[in-house]
C-alpha cells in the first residue's frame, strides 16, 4: 500500500500482507549474531548442529527486524510509524538459511491517544511464516498513527 495512512484509515479486522518476502542467508544469521547476539548456534554451522536448535539459526531478533522492515514496506503511516510498544513477541520455529519470511498483519484495536491527541494508537497481530506456511513469529505490536484533523 502506497499511500500514506492516518489514524482514521485504520479499522479493525483490517489487514496487511508484506510487499514480497525477505530471503534469509547464513551469512546475514551469522553477522547479526556476531554484532548483537553471539551465541554460537547464530555463528557456525557445526556449533548450531550441537544445539538446541540442531542447525544454524536465526536470532530472534533477526527475525523481529525483518519482520519491521516488511511492517514499514507494507503500511505506509503519515510521518512514519512510530512505535509504541510490544505486548507479545513469540518465535515458534527457528529461521534458517535460506528461509524465506513473509508476513501478514492485523488491526486488532484502534484508540485516540490519551497522551498525544493528535494521534491514535493502532494494535496489531502479526504473523511471519517461511516458505513452508509454518509460522516462525507472532507478535502483538502497537504504534502510532496521526490523526488526519487533529482535535482542536
């Protein structure tokens, strides 16, 4: 979607389906766990075998990223979408080299803002699925929307 939504365009059971897919790569897994999650099973093949996860692995935090990134490309918000808090952050199934990552959000509730009146809070229920359908992320997302007329 193309053109820039406000908080008034926004309802529930509304959703959004990611413009494309992200294909994930060991090398990405492997320099995101280097930068900000060095655990082994997100830095070599052979330690990710040894592990819970029996292969290399994604961090979760690779995987919420490229999540966003899908969010931003798929719900164009006017003056950007301005988060405002995670409720929910459940990984169900490791990412993997070669993975690809799609995903599909949900309005699920829609307020004026208590603090901010000339915005609204958009809650929404996401699902990233790989290239086999099975979901490997859910999460329950909140963020702002400006209001087109704001209250004077």
């Amino acid at each position: 979607m193309s053109q820039e939504l406000y908080f008034e365009d926004f309802y529930v059971g509304q959703k959004f389906h990611s413009l494309g897919q992200a294909k994930v790569t060991a090398e990405e897994i492997k320099e995101f766990g280097r930068k900000y999650d060095p655990q082994p099973f997100h830095l070599d093949e052979a330690a990710g075998e040894n592990s819970f996860f029996k292969g290399l692995a994604a961090s979760g935090w690779l995987t919420a990223a490229i999540v966003m990134r899908l969010r931003v490309q798929s719900i164009t918000v006017a003056g950007g979408m301005i988060g405002a808090g995670v409720e929910e952050m459940r990984w169900t199934l490791p990412v993997r080299p070669g993975d690809s990552i799609r995903s599909e959000i949900e309005v699920v509730g829609v307020r004026q803002s208590n603090s901010r009146k000339e915005f609204g809070v958009v809650r929404t229920r996401s699902l990233a699925f790989n290239q086999n359908n099975e979901v490997v992320m859910r999460s329950t997302v909140n963020f702002l929307a400006p209001l087109r007329q704001p209250a004077s």
